[in-house]
C-alpha cells in the first residue's frame, strides 16, 4: 500500500513538472507550447515582448501547425494560425488601430494595402470601441480556412471573421514583415535564440 502511494505521488509530481514544461513565460505572460484550435494542434513558433524605448507594451504569441523560421515560409503554410497579444500596461485601443494600420502600411505596396482598407477600417472601428486595454487584457486573431480571421478580444468574438487571407497576411506582417514593429520581437516569434 505504502508503494502504491509513492507511486502515485510521483506520478503526481511528473504530471505537474510536465505542465510546468509546457508553457513559455514572456513578462510574466504563460504562452502554452501547444494549443488546440478548433480541433488543430498548434505549436508555439514563437512569443516576445514588444519594448516601446525600453518600456514593455505587450507580449505576443505566434501559434502555426509547425514550425517555420522565415515569414515566407508562414505565409505559404496551409492550415490555421493564431496570434495571441496580451498587454502588459493600458494601451489606448484606438492608438493601437492606428499602429496597426501603420504596421500593415510599411509592410506592404501600396496597391496591395488600398485593397485592404475596409478591413482595416472595420478593424479599427474595433478598437476603438474598447477605448483601452488594461495590463492583462488579450486579444486574439485567429486565421481559420474557409472562415476568415476571427479577431477575439478579451474571449469575446468580434463581429463577422475577416473573409480575405491577404488581411490577415498583412497583420502578421506588421511583426515578421521586412519593417516590422520590433526586430527583437520579430527574431523571438520566428524562435530565433535572443
């Protein structure tokens, strides 16, 4: 009897060390190394913190069937995507909008860009509607075939998904595209050591 309650304590012990292996803290945020997405396994490519000067404004998560290590291998790979952002500090939402669309607007020529823009309206509508993101407040985009993006803020779907891939092509951009928000960031999420 003795022996079976060792075991079962040890058995007990690994299980927690295992869930303890299973997430990456980035500032204090747990990312999970795998998620299920609507019946996908996902793997954690990538997490960072995006450093505004030297203050911390939020952390990111990349979540993509496998890994890749170059924005061009992301883009080509089929299947569902997720970026989970989490803040770190009260951000003004409509500030964030414009960010975002700054982001997608570097990245991007212009041709390509001006189709998206009633996508990055709606989107910035969005934002504007929180009016600010507390320290811990998260939102998510996820990229789901035959769906769209699917933009979750705070658990809360966020009206109809965004049909086009290229809109959600362009938001991973604003982080992995050749001008991104932040290079360290950008390195953390293609899983490049810092």
């Amino acid at each position: 009897m003795k022996l079976l309650k060792q075991l079962a304590l040890l058995a007990a012990g690994l299980l927690l060390a295992g869930a303890a292996l299973a997430t990456v803290d980035v500032s204090g945020v747990k990312y999970e190394e795998t998620i299920d997405m609507r019946g996908t396994k996902l793997q954690l490519n990538g997490a960072g913190t995006r450093y505004k000067t030297v203050i911390k404004v939020y952390t990111l998560g990349l979540y993509l069937p496998k890994k890749a290590g170059t924005l061009e291998e992301i883009l080509a790979m089929p299947g569902p995507k997720r970026i989970s952002l989490t803040s770190l500090r009260e951000i003004d939402s409509g500030e964030l909008g414009k960010l975002f669309t700054r982001g997608m607007e570097d990245n991007m020529d212009r041709a390509a860009f001006s189709k998206l823009i009633p996508g990055v309206m709606r989107m910035s509508q969005i934002f504007s509607d929180y009016k600010k993101l507390n320290a811990g407040d998260n939102f998510m985009i996820d990229w789901v075939p035959g769906t769209g993006a699917v933009l979750t803020v705070m658990g809360k779907q966020q009206g109809e998904p965004f049909k086009e891939q290229e809109f959600f092509n362009a938001l991973l951009r604003i982080w992995l595209g050749p001008n991104p928000a932040d290079w360290k960031l950008k390195d953390a999420l293609l899983g490049k050591p810092a």
